[in-house]
C-alpha cells in the first residue's frame, strides 16, 4: 500500500480498512548495534494510546509495535495491523 504524502514524523494518523479503524503514529529514534558498533536511525510503528496527540516519548517507547528503517515500511506495517 502507497503511503500518503500527508503522513508527517510524530503526527498521529488513522488507517481504515476492511471496516476497522485504527490510529499510529511513526517516531523516529536512533538504535545502537553493539556488535557492529554503529549508530543508525530507525523509524518505530506505535500503536494508540492515550497521550498519543502529546508530545509524550516516553509514552509512546512503551506502545511501539514494530519498527523498519524507512518511514514508508513503517506505514506499510500500520497497514498489515489493521
């Protein structure tokens, strides 16, 4: 599925499909790979929650369902949880 251009970093969105509705919202943060020893950004799927219009991080690191290293796989995974 084609991510929409107005889908923003840290900006709640709300997919509805098959008669579901659901709300994310894509963060980005950095991860650290100890064995490699570099330091790369990802992008993390987080689920709703109640302060999900807040900017609230440590809120949102306990609702992330998945993660994917480009903003479009990060949508594309909202798409297959709905």
């Amino acid at each position: 599925m084609k991510m929409p251009d107005n889908i923003e970093l840290d900006k709640p969105f709300t997919i509805e499909r098959g008669g579901r509705k659901a709300t994310y919202k894509i963060i980005k943060r950095k991860e650290k790979d100890n064995y490699l020893d570099v330091e790369y950004d990802v992008y993390n799927l987080v689920s709703n929650h109640r302060f999900i219009d807040y900017n609230y991080p440590a809120r949102d690191e306990d609702h992330i369902i998945n993660g994917s290293t480009t903003m479009e796989g990060a949508y594309e995974k909202a798409c297959w949880h709905t």
